[in-house]
C-alpha cells in the first residue's frame, strides 16, 4: 500500500525531477509527485507530497530525509495528513434567507 508523505521548505527552485530523484535514492520507488503552486503565478508554494510505493519505503524516507538539505533548504518531511471534508456549496457565508427591512 503506498504512503503519502509531506514535504516541507522547499526551495522555489526544485522541480518535480530534483524531488523525485532525490525521494528515489537508495532504492526507493516514488510512485507520484505533486509540487504546490500559487494558481495565479504558478510559482512554488514551497511544499509538496510524494507517494512511495510501501509504507516501509515511506518511513525509510522519512527518516533518512527529514532534515536534508536540497537545493539550499532543509527538508521537513513526515506522512501526510488526510485533508478535511470540506462542506459543500458555494461561498456566501451565513446560509439560509435574509429579510431585508
């Protein structure tokens, strides 16, 4: 089963090939890559996921990872936390019908 894990103070300047190679040394298989950027300036918002192929491979990472320096940063690396259920609808904020007087 593979693992999510998160990864943290990333350098604007690595891409999804520096971070999967860097993930994949030692053996390990990177199964996904996913960079976070801005959806107005596609610039990195300095954090990303990668999934590894077994939670044993995951853990490896985590430990030989956390902490490393690339491109310039130390890594914050630890598995990924499930998003939150976000409730449905549109924005708007106060819900139900408001009388004006």
């Amino acid at each position: 089963m593979s693992t999510r894990l998160y990864v943290g103070n990333l350098s604007f300047h690595t891409d999804k090939t520096s971070l999967q190679n860097a993930f994949a040394a030692n053996g390990r298989e990177v199964t996904d890559v996913h960079l976070v950027s801005d959806r107005e300036t596609g610039q990195s918002r300095g954090f990303g996921f990668v999934t590894m192929a077994t939670a044993e491979m995951a853990r490896t990472a985590i430990a030989e990872m956390n902490g490393l320096v690339l491109d310039g940063r130390p890594l914050r690396v630890n598995e990924a936390e499930e998003r939150p259920a976000r409730s449905g609808g549109g924005g708007g904020g106060g819900g139900g019908r408001r009388d004006r007087y």
